[in-house]
C-alpha cells in the first residue's frame, strides 16, 4: 500500500461557503490535508472514511458507489472518466474531493 495526500486545501478553496470554511474541512478536524494509504482512489477514500466517519455519506452511496454531487480528482483529472474508485493511485498522486456547490 502507499500513501497518498487526500486533499489539498488550495484546490477545496472553490468549494467554501461564505463562512470561509471547507464543507469537508469540518469532518476532518479543520485538516487541510490528510495522508492515507490505498492502491485505488476508492482504497484512498474508504480509509478518509474509516479515520473520519462522518465524511462516508458525504462521499459514498448505500451502494457504496461515490455520490454523484462529489467530485473527486487524481492529478487534476476526474476520476469518473479514469476508472472511477478503481482508479489506481502511487505515493506521489494527489486526490482532491470537491463538492459540488449549488444555489441560485
């Protein structure tokens, strides 16, 4: 298994509220960026989950599939047209997890 930074604050920045806070920031104990061990980016998530259980349903389906209002990034690249959670991920990948903003 490697490691592989979470998220980078820098690129969560887009989805703050106007309190300036992160929407996953606060399920992460104010952490910007968390390093967790995973082959995939599914492997990577589901161990943010176990460490945080608050962010499972924020991430993740009943099914265990990613919610479709999360977007999720390896190197800049979503996820969904890699190989979705199956995407594998090294020790220098960076995943960023971007919930969708909404509103009018």
């Amino acid at each position: 298994m490697t490691t592989s930074p979470l998220y980078s604050e820098r690129l969560l920045a887009a989805a703050t509220g106007a309190c300036g806070r992160t929407v996953l920031r606060q399920q992460t104990d104010g952490e910007a960026e968390v390093s967790v061990e995973g082959a995939t980016v599914g492997d990577a998530l589901r161990a943010l989950a176990e460490r945080y259980p608050s962010t499972k349903d924020q991430l993740f389906s009943p099914e265990g599939e990613l919610n479709r209002y999360v977007n999720v990034y390896l190197n800049d690249e979503d996820v969904r047209v890699l190989d979705g959670l199956d995407t594998g991920a090294s020790e220098s990948d960076t995943v960023v997890i971007l919930p969708a903003m909404a509103g009018g």
